[in-house]
C-alpha cells in the first residue's frame, strides 16, 4: 500500500502475486508493458539470489533511464514481442526467454550497483542475516507467523535473531512478519471474494475465530469491518 509517483522513462516491476492500482494519471500518459506466466518468470531467474526478489517488492520502480537507454529499452520489449508472435518459428520460446532474461539481468546488476551496496567485502555478518531474514519473511509470513521458524531456517537462536534485527531495524522481528502477513490479509480482502474461512485456512491460521483475532488485534478491524470499509470507499480511494 505504498504509493509512487511514475515519472517518464521509469520501469516498474511488479512479481507474481503483486497487485497495483492507477490512482490518477496524466494527459500524456503512455506505457508499454510485458507480461509472462509465473513458470517462465521462476525458470529464467533460477540464478538470482533470492534478496533481489525482495528487493524489488520493496522497491519496484528503477530510477529514470537516459533517452537512449529508454529508447534500447523499448526497442528490446518489441523484439520480445516480435519473437513470441512468430508463431512458426522453430526456436520462438527459447529466443523468447533469452530476451526477458538479459532483460532481468540488466535490472538486475542496475539494482545491484545503484541500492544494495553490499558485496564480499563490505556486507558484515549482520548485514548478511537481516537480507537472508527479509527473503524468507516474504516467501513465507502467510503462512508462518512465529519467529522461531525464521531462526531455525537461519540455523541461529531466536534471541540472536531478534536482536540482530532489533539493532539494524528499530523492529522486532515478530513486527515485521506480523506487518507483512497483514499486508496480504489486506489484499486478500481488496482484490478477492474468498470468505473469512477460506483465506484464514489459505494462511494457515488455526481457524477463523484465530484469524479474525489476529487481524483485529494489528488493524482495530474486524476482516469484515475492513472489507466493508473498502467496498464503501470511492474507487480512486481504495
């Protein structure tokens, strides 16, 4: 539920699962866009390292290209289509997920070098832990809620952990997971029509009185009282 301001020659990346909603535009307003199933997503980035993908939730828009590198960009997104429309083509789907890889793989190494700012030799141990934590908090606070989990697949103590996160954060990280796990609470409520039973067993909560607790005690809401707030909200406010 952040919001961003696209300006012109930006690229955003939005992974599967993630929603977004145009809120106003401009006049001028014009994007191009590519979009491809999980299963090509998950086979042509096998190789990159699992803090990326949380990064880019976190942070989907790059920031703005040069002229010449907007251009070359948009270039490679109609050869890409190109490609996949030449049906005929022998090799069409390896050609295909060649370019949406040098494609990652360019935003890829921009992402490195521009925000992370960490390598062998600058990125301490604690460093290490807290983009290790955050890549798994994202695979996996749905459906796991206690910090226990986290440390164990970290191999460390759960006290080492909270006070590794405390100290680089300000948050424990029950905090984090709980913001998190309520996020997608949220945007199960906005952009579904799942019932209270079927989302508190999809997130694997124990039962739906848990559930309703649960999100309550982080919102003040009720997941009914939060769904009926969003159904009674302008749609450009939702």
């Amino acid at each position: 539920f952040q919001r961003y301001d696209l300006q012109p020659r930006q690229v955003m990346k939005l992974l599967p699962n993630q929603f977004f909603q145009c809120i106003e535009v401009s006049t001028d307003f014009r994007v191009s866009y590519i979009t491809f199933t999980p299963a090509i997503m998950q086979e042509i980035t096998v190789r990159f390292d699992l803090s990326f993908f949380a990064f880019l939730k976190q942070y989907p828009l790059s920031p703005p290209l040069t002229a010449d590198k907007a251009e070359k960009h948009q270039h490679m997104l109609q050869a890409t289509y190109d490609i996949y429309m030449e049906r005929t083509h022998t090799f069409r789907l390896p050609i295909f997920k060649n370019f949406l890889q040098n494609s990652l793989m360019e935003i890829y190494d921009k992402t490195k070098a521009l925000f992370l700012h960490r390598n062998a030799t600058n990125t301490n141990r604690q460093e290490e832990l807290l983009e290790k934590f955050i890549s798994f908090v994202f695979q996996h606070s749905s459906t796991q809620r206690e910090v226990q989990f986290y440390a164990d697949q970290l191999c460390i103590t759960t006290r080492y952990l909270s006070s590794v996160i405390q100290h680089l954060t300000g948050h424990t990280p029950k905090k984090l997971i709980d913001i998190r796990c309520i996020h997608e609470i949220k945007m199960q409520l906005r952009t579904t029509n799942k019932s209270m039973q079927e989302i508190a067993f999809e997130l694997n909560f124990p039962d739906q009185s848990f559930f309703t607790r649960y999100f309550k005690k982080h919102t003040g809401l009720t997941p009914v009282e939060y769904r009926h707030l969003q159904e009674s909200q302008p749609p450009n406010l939702r």
